[in-house]
C-alpha cells in the first residue's frame, strides 16, 4: 500500500502547540493562596469569590475576556456555572 504524504503549514497557535504544551514552569495543579488543592475544591473557590462580588458590587462587576488563545479545556472552565 502506497501512502501519500499531504504537505501543508500550521497555523501559528498549531505550529507552537509544542512549546506551550511543555511542563517547564507550569502550574500543574490548582493552588489557593499557594496551597495546591484538587480541581473541585479551587473552581468552588473561585465560583465562591465570584458569587460574594457579584452579591456585594452587583452583576456589572464580573465580566470575563475570552480569546483565541484560549484552549477548548479553558472555554469549559470559563463557561461552567
């Protein structure tokens, strides 16, 4: 079987995937005020923070900046309620 090799560029985000997704320097699990926690415990905290801003500045105090830079995991967490 003969398999053909199609040839094309990556766009800049693809061709730089490698490097973003590399574990040097990142932040591999969610702290609060610098003590790592599980996932659940840090999105009640921030759901938490949210909520007691919202309840003490109203509902035009919380607004969130969504860009293409995001990944689809990000959009998950940004969008959940």
């Amino acid at each position: 079987m003969r398999i053909r090799r199609i040839w094309a560029e990556l766009c800049v985000k693809g061709s730089a995937l490698g490097q973003t997704m590399g574990t040097t320097g990142r932040l591999l699990q969610p702290q609060i005020n610098g003590i790592n926690c599980n996932w659940p415990k840090a999105i009640n905290a921030v759901a938490e923070g949210l909520k007691q801003t919202i309840a003490q500045r109203g509902p035009g105090a919380v607004a969130m900046y969504l860009s293409g830079q995001l990944l689809t995991e990000d959009y998950y967490v940004a969008d959940e309620k």
